[in-house]
C-alpha cells in the first residue's frame, strides 16, 4: 500500500519536528534502539512541541492540569541503530478542544528518510492535584484546540488509508 503523504514524505501537514541521535545507551542486546525508547522519544518530543508553544512544567502546575495518556498505539516499522538521527514529527490532529486529544508521531531517519515509527496516544486532561478530569482551560485549551479543518482531514483520510 501506498500512503498519501504531505510534498515532505510527512504522514500530515504541518509537523512540528524534534530531532534526536540514538547513542549507545539506547541500544539494545539486538544492536539496535529498543521499543521502550521509541516511547521515551516520543514523550520528550510531546514536551518539546510544547515548549515551543511557550509553555512548560511550571504552566501544568499554575494550571493544576495535565494530559493523562490514556492509551498507545505504537507501530515500529524499521530499526534503529547507534548514531543515527532521527526527526521525531508530532501533530495534535484530533480533539474535542475540551477534555480528549490524540497526539500522532512520526520517526523517520534523517539519511534516507525512512518511517521507522508511528503512534497515536490518546489524551485526557486532569486535574493533577486530584487526578481527575476536568475540562481544559488556559494553555491546554489553546494548545490542544480543536485542529484546523486541514489538519483533521487529512488525519481522517490517513487513518482511512492505513486501515484499508
């Protein structure tokens, strides 16, 4: 099968781009970077396009609001090896601008471009000091807005794509 994919090789338009080099303490007894790091990537990734929206930790706690990942789905589609660069792509393609997002990834390898990695984690805004959910508000609310019209498209027909 062949996936439509933005003019960049991209899964969907408009990707914030995070960019990480396996060293040696991410690889495994296979020789090659292991599943539980793709995660932790993807986790500093989330946090990066965050800060880049001009929040950080202090904003959750000022908030009392995090997002709870309440479920992953992961594909590993390639390997990874020592010193290899990886661009980690995120997008918030889907949310109801009040208490559910998703946040998709997408790992290529920097020298040939190759999608070595894809993930949904579905999301669900808390209030940290009581661990329940709560409506977003403030920086979550602007940050995990209901995506433009382009975006959740796109997204849909990706996602019609991949499972057909």
């Amino acid at each position: 099968m062949s996936l439509t994919k933005d003019s960049d090789g991209w899964d969907l338009p408009g990707a914030y781009l995070h960019t990480v080099t396996a060293s040696s303490s991410d690889i495994d007894i296979f020789a090659h970077v292991n599943n539980a790091v793709h995660l932790r990537w993807a986790d500093e990734a989330a946090w990066e396009h965050w800060r880049h929206a001009g929040f950080g930790h202090d904003t959750c706690r000022d908030l009392d609001q995090g997002m709870a990942i309440v479920r992953t789905e992961a594909d590993y589609l390639g390997h990874v090896r020592k010193g290899d660069q990886i661009a980690c792509a995120v997008w918030i393609p889907v949310s109801d601008g009040r208490l559910r997002a998703e946040r998709w990834y997408q790992f290529r390898r920097v020298n040939d471009g190759a999608t070595v990695f894809r993930a949904v984690t579905k999301l669900v805004c808390f209030t940290l000091s009581t661990g329940k959910p709560t409506r977003m508000r403030g920086a979550f609310a602007a940050h995990y807005a209901k995506p433009d019209a382009g975006l959740a498209e796109a997204a849909a027909r990706f996602m019609t794509e991949l499972k057909g």
